[in-house]
C-alpha cells in the first residue's frame, strides 16, 4: 500500500522484514485494493520484476482475454467504485473492505478486444501526460519557492531578519 501511495513505485525490502501476508505477482496483472475502495488504488503491473510481491490487500486481476488497461479504466470508474462501496464491509468506514469475489463479479462492459486496446493505450498516454505535467509544475514551484527565499533573505532586514528578530 505504501509503494502504491508512493507514486506507484515498487520497493525493494527484504523478505523476512515483512511482518504481514503478500502475494507473489508473477505476471503481467492489475492489483485491485479491497481495502478503503474509495480510495480507487488500481495498480497496473505490465511487467512484474523477478520475486515481486504485493500486499494481500491487493487482488491480483490478470487476463489474457482483456486488455488490462482498460479493464483498469472501468474499475476505476464511479459505477464500480459505488458497486463495490455498497458490498464492503468492516467494522468502521476506514477499514471497510470488499471480498475478492466481489471484485471479480463486478460487470464491465467491453468492446472487442482491439477496441479496448486502442482505448486503454488513450488513457495510458493521457495518465502519463498528466504525470509528466504535474512533475514539470513541482519542479517550478519549488524554484519559485527558492528564489523568494533567497529575494527574502538578501532583503536588508527581510523576512528571516524580522524572524530572528521575533525570535530572540
């Protein structure tokens, strides 16, 4: 859940560390959260690593008959996460879960296979448009934010000499 919740980037930890139950991912996949499934953590997985494992709070979605872009695009949509909001169940709403049974009954309309490819590859070049945009956004807000902290400081008794002087 970490890596996920970290840009969807896998770790490197080792084995015996882990104090909880995974799953190995031995083919190409999608990992369905059945935890908190409003959250929408759908992760795919084109080319799982040697050893790759993932949390057992994952269900691990593979086919050879959709394209598993798509099929991602469906489960993250509003229709099935309400669907699967409304079969989970937990003791409060932030450990509301769904059975992996569920995750699978869920029914997902789809065109031919060629179809879902040509609109899973759309949707995969539109997500990585939109990563690459809000990299390019991070990177010039942080050297804006560096160059009003050095304006700042180089003022004569700028922002961080009013500081030090409020500190002492």
């Amino acid at each position: 859940m970490p890596a996920f919740d970290n840009n969807e980037t896998a770790e490197t930890v080792i084995g015996n560390s882990m104090n909880s139950l995974r799953k190995i991912v031995d083919r190409p996949c999608l990992l369905v959260n059945k935890l908190n499934v409003r959250k929408k953590r759908i992760w795919h997985v084109p080319r799982p690593e040697a050893n790759a494992v993932c949390s057992s709070e994952f269900v691990p979605f593979s086919s050879h008959s959709s394209d598993l872009s798509f099929i991602k695009i469906s489960l993250l949509s509003e229709r099935i996460t309400a669907y699967l909001e409304s079969c989970s169940s937990g003791s409060s709403n932030s450990q509301k879960r769904v059975t992996p049974e569920i995750i699978m009954s869920s029914e997902i309309i789809a065109p031919s296979l060629a179809e879902q490819r040509r609109i899973g590859a759309f949707f995969d070049r539109l997500d990585s448009l939109i990563t690459l945009h809000q990299r390019k956004y991070c990177g010039v807000a942080s050297w804006m934010l560096g160059v009003a902290l050095v304006r700042l400081g180089s003022e004569s008794d700028g922002a961080f000499g009013e500081m030090k002087h409020v500190l002492r």
